[in-house]
C-alpha cells in the first residue's frame, strides 16, 4: 500500500518531517511512503536534513523528484540524488532513467515509467512541458540513445533523409522504431519496458561494484550513438542533459 503525501517545497522540513512522523503512526509491513519532493532540495544544505528524516521512517521510502521537465539534469543534482538513494536505503521512484542511475550506484530498486506521466511527476503548480503538445504520437526510448522522443517528431524531424533504425527488442522484433502510431501506445509503452528492462537486467548481472563504471560506459555509449546518428542523418542531435550526465564522472 502506498501512503498518500503531498507535494513538498524545498525547505519545507515541518511538513516533510510531518509526513514521516504521520506515516510512523501506520503499522503494517506492506506499507511504503511516497515522497514527492521538489529538486530543489537537491542542495548540499538539505542534503543531511533529507537522509535524517528518510532514516526516521518505519516504512520503505520511495523518493522522488519533481521537475516539468527532465528533474536531474546537472551533474550537481545527480552527485546529491546518488548519495541520497545510496545513503538512505531508498527506492528511486519515478525519476526517468536516473532511477537507472540510482540502480547502478546501489539503491535499494527503482520503478521507471513507460510514458512521461508515469516516468516522472510534475510539480502542481507547473504544467508538464511536452515540447510540441499538438503530436499524439507515443513517446519511444529511442534503442542505445536513452533519448525519449515521439514517433511523430523521430519521422518528422530526425529520420527525414534515412530511415529509422530496427530494434531487435521483444515487442518490436526487428521492426523501424518510428512506426508506433497515436493508436499503438500500449506497444510503444512495451517496447520502452523491454529497452529499460535490458539495461536493468545488464546492470544486475555485473557484480555490485562493477555497475557504476559500467552505467557510465552505457551513458558513454549513448553519446557516441547520438554523434554516429547525426552523421547519418545529416543534421545535428544533441542527447539528453540527464545522459551527459550520466556518462561524466
Ligand atoms: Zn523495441
């Protein structure tokens, strides 16, 4: 059972210790308190204070940060999130493909959406930045890019003088990435399960103290994908801050 909590403000330490407190009134051993945090608090000056209150809670703590958009874009937020969800014995809990991050430098599991609205929450008083809202085609994790991307953009956009690769995942079977429709979600969502579950499934079967430098070596490859990609199609495409990140250090 999940407990219902509310949307914390970075610094907001009466009502995040609350919550905590609240949640310890609850017994029971399939309880897990979700917290929903802005990521501002990804500070150095909350980072105590954060694994403090996460180590008051009786129940497992899923950790999660908000953002419109992508919420652990800089090498200083993701330093932070790491020792948090490594420090604290959290789950990394619907941060994108950072919940990878987290797996690979030891947190105790992650949940990664299939689509945007389950991948990461948006603040309440933010509205979700889909960069063109107009498209109803599903977002696809693009194979060895770790790059979200609608299919309509991937068509209109990207794979305008060559064709979009194949994917050889177990939904897809060899078939071009881009040719998931409006209608096709439910497909699309399963071809991103299979891309993450791949990388999840390669990181669990590397010895604990190997999955950081070999996260860092996926990112790394994703970057070098993105620049072989740009090549082929004639124009060029940058990858996600979050993955820059990943690959850094
Ligand atoms: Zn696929």
């Amino acid at each position: 059972m999940l407990l219902p909590s509310g949307y914390v403000e970075a610094g907001d330490v009466e009502t995040l210790r609350a919550i905590v407190d609240a949640a310890n009134e609850i017994s029971g051993d399939d309880v897990a308190l979700p917290l929903y945090l802005s990521t501002s608090w990804l500070r150095p000056e909350h980072e105590q204070f954060l694994l403090a209150v996460i180590a008051l809670s009786s129940h497992p703590v899923l950790v999660s940060f908000g953002s419109s958009t992508n919420p652990l874009d800089s090498k200083r937020k993701l330093a932070i999130y790491r020792r948090l969800v490594t420090g604290s014995g959290a789950f990394s809990w619907r941060t994108d493909l950072a919940g990878l991050d987290a797996l690979a430098h030891g947190a105790l599991g992650t949940a990664i959406g299939t689509g945007p609205g389950l991948r990461r929450f948006t603040p309440p008083k933010d509205k979700g930045k889909a960069r063109r809202p107009d498209d109803p085609t599903p977002y696809v994790l693009n194979p060895g890019h770790m790059h979200w991307m609608k299919t309509g953009a991937m068509r209109e956009e990207l794979y305008v003088g060559a064709p979009a690769p194949t994917c050889g995942c177990r939904e897809c079977g060899g078939q071009r990435i881009d040719r998931f429709t409006e209608s096709q979600a439910a497909a699309a969502s399963r071809h991103n399960h299979a891309i993450i579950d791949e990388y999840a499934q390669s990181l669990l079967s590397a010895a604990p103290s190997e999955r950081p430098s070999l996260w860092r070596s996926m990112a790394q490859d994703a970057l070098v994908a993105h620049e072989a990609t740009s090549a082929v199609v004639g124009r060029p495409w940058n990858a996600p801050n979050d993955v820059s990140t990943f690959a850094g250090d």
